[in-house]
C-alpha cells in the first residue's frame, strides 16, 4: 500500500508517502522542485499521481527499506536513467487502477 499525504512547500509540491508491504512500513519526503515539477507537469495535472507512479518504478526495482527517506523526483533518474521514459506507462497503468 501506498499512502501519499501533501506537505506544505513553497517551492513545488511536497509529499510524505507511506508504505507498507510485507509487515513493513517506510516513510519518505519526496520533493518535486523548481526544475521537476514544470518539467513532469504536462504528464499529469496532479503531483500526487507523479509522485505514486514515481514510487510504483521505484518498488519494481529495489525494496522500500532502500529508497531514500528524503529525495527530489529528479534524483531518482541519477539511480535510474530510464525513469523518464518509463514514467508515462506507471501513470498510464495507475489510470486503470
């Protein structure tokens, strides 16, 4: 299960996403910045959605435990250089959810 709640931010949209699988719980601040949220914007209107499809990639590739407990969305293509391009298909198959 994935549980994402809005911080407050003032320089782009903020999140606590909560997950929880097999017994365990993870909490993460996911950031989406000045030079993230314009960018990803014209592939969803809602950041939440962003930030969801973004953890679903990121759970398909590597456990809770080792996500980082604070990041901005645009790190994630340092780790993983397909993130970009992946990206539209998680929100595509999270529309059908």
């Amino acid at each position: 299960m994935i549980e994402i709640n809005s911080l407050p931010a003032q320089d782009g949209p903020r999140f606590l996403v909560t997950i929880q699988e097999a017994g365990d719980r993870t909490q993460h601040e996911v950031h989406l910045g000045p030079a993230t949220w314009p960018r990803l914007q014209s592939l969803h209107p809602d950041p939440a959605q962003i930030v969801r499809a973004a953890i679903r990639f990121l759970l398909d590739r590597e456990p809770a435990g080792a996500i980082l407990p604070r990041f901005d969305l645009q790190e994630i293509s340092r780790y993983f250089p397909e993130f970009e391009r992946e990206l539209p298909g998680y929100l595509s198959s999270a529309a059908g959810r």
